[in-house]
C-alpha cells in the first residue's frame, strides 16, 4: 500500500504540494535560521518563556509509521510567555532524524544540520477547546524545537524513551509507559531561542504555529540514535525483507523564511 506521503523520492516532501496545498504556503516550517537576519525583541525578555510539566508524567509510546510519538496527558501541563499571548498545554513529543549524523535536523542555524530534533507540541487551550481546533489556527500551536547533537548519551530520560523504542519497532505499535518521564529533563539549560510563525512541518502542513527554537542543544550518542533508525514505517503483518521499511530518515528541509520576523532572545 503506497503511502498518502513519506520522505522517499517518491513520496517526499518535494510532491507534498500535489495533495496537500498548504505545503506551498508563505509561512511553512522549518527554516533556516539565518543569525544575522534575528532580531533580538525586548517584549520577549520581559515576559520569559515558562513551562511547568509534573516530574512524574504518565504516558503513551507509539510508532506512527513516521517515527515515535510520546503521547502525553496534558492535563496538568502548561507552556506560557516568551512569544505565547495564552497557556498551551503539552500534546505529544516525537522526533526528526537523518540516515548519517551530519543531517537530521529539521530547522537547520546558517546552513548547519543538527543529528536530530525534538519537537514538543503543545496547543492553545485557553482560546481553543481541542487540539484539533487549535491546529486550523494560526496561534493554535506552539512547538518547542530542541536541536540534539552527537556526544554522550547522558539524558536519563531520552534513555527512558529509548528502552521502550524496541516494543514499537512496527508502525502501529504502542506501549504505556509502566514508569513516569520528567518531560522537562528533554529541554536544555539555556533558555535562549529563535522564534518565528510557521506550520505543521509534515503534512497537512497547517500554518497554525508558533515556533521556539532553543539555541543550544541536548546530547544524543550515535547508539540512541541507531535505535530510532531500527524504528520501521510498516506494519508486523507487511510481509518485507528485514532491512526494508526503516524509518532511517524523517525530516523535511528547510522553507524560505520569506518575509517572516525572526527574534531571539538571549545572545
Ligand atoms: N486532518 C485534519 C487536519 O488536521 C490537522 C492537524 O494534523 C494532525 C496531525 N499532525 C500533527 O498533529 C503534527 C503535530 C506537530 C508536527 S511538527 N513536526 O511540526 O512538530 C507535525 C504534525
Ligand atoms: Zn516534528
């Protein structure tokens, strides 16, 4: 069964326009972040971005054919300040990867990939009443992007993640987590970041998007990352050879900025 969209020559996100128009638009993620062109924005250090996730989140692991989705539940969750004019609550988090560790990476700082990057999204739920709601408007999400680059592999929590990565290995597959996960863990110590207005960066590619980049990344070693490329698109019953259908690569390169406002806040 051939997929709706992927990232194959076939399927990828050079003919996601054909079915899915949005992926044409003026405010399409990721993009390059292009240093020079940041301007740094005092409203943004005035009001500094906050999140708050309880240490001891319960949750579900699942492989969506795409990659890994942690499916949390955002109850007692909230994002706030920084860019956001509401509360958001955390949806999920899931991850973009490369075949070899020079790309991977999604939004890529003046030309340069990272290994891979985190993505936790979160959605308005002061002005919209589901995630669903809140991803057909334009300040319905807001996603925070966490660069993560090769070294040591000294985040117990992306470990946690990666114990439970061979019980998905099949698209479909999902586990509930039987230990909780410090969400906040997977953020780096640093609160600068780049932001900017974009969109979903898979389809159907809504322009509904706030986006928060942080600058500096978390660490990943090459053996965690070889984990998530054991991750297969297909499911137990799609009868393949062994090495076929390996999620080995799952990132959409950059879209111009355009005429787009890129701040930052903090050096
Ligand atoms: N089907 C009706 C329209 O649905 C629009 C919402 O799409 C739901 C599925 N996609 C997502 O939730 C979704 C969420 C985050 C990101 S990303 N990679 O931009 O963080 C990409 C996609
Ligand atoms: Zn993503």
């Amino acid at each position: 069964m051939s997929l709706d969209w992927g990232y194959t020559d076939d399927n990828g996100p050079s003919t996601w326009a054909e079915k899915y128009p949005l992926a044409a638009g003026a405010r399409q993620s990721p993009v390059d972040i292009d240093t020079s062109k940041a301007t740094s924005d005092n409203s943004l250090v005035d009001r500094e971005i906050d999140w708050s996730y309880p240490s001891n989140c319960s949750y579900r692991i699942v492989n969506t054919g795409y990659g890994w989705r942690v499916d949390t539940y955002g109850d007692d969750t909230a994002l706030s300040g920084g860019p956001l004019s509401e509360v958001y609550k955390l949806e999920q988090f899931h991850c973009h990867w490369g075949a070899t560790n020079d790309e991977g990476s999604e939004h890529t700082v003046d030309g340069k990939s990272y290994a891979a990057e985190l993505h936790l999204v979160h959605w308005n739920s002061e002005k919209y009443s589901s995630f669903k709601e809140a991803a057909s408007q334009p300040d319905g999400l807001a996603v925070l992007g966490v660069f993560m680059e090769i070294g040591n592999a000294d985040n117990a929590e992306l470990e946690k993640i990666i114990s439970l990565i061979p019980k998905i290995i099949h698209k479909g597959q999902d586990s509930q987590a039987s230990f909780d996960l410090d969400f906040g863990s997977l953020l780096p110590e640093s609160k600068h970041y780049w932001t900017y207005l974009g969109s979903l960066t898979t389809p159907p590619c809504n322009e509904c998007v706030i986006w928060t980049v942080f600058k500096e990344p978390i660490t990943i070693s090459e053996r965690q990352l070889e984990v998530f490329r054991s991750l297969k698109s297909v499911g137990e019953e799609d009868a393949i050879e062994p090495e076929e259908g390996k999620l080995v690569k799952n990132y959409r390169p950059p879209l111009p900025l355009g005429n787009r406002v890129l701040r930052e806040c903090g050096p």
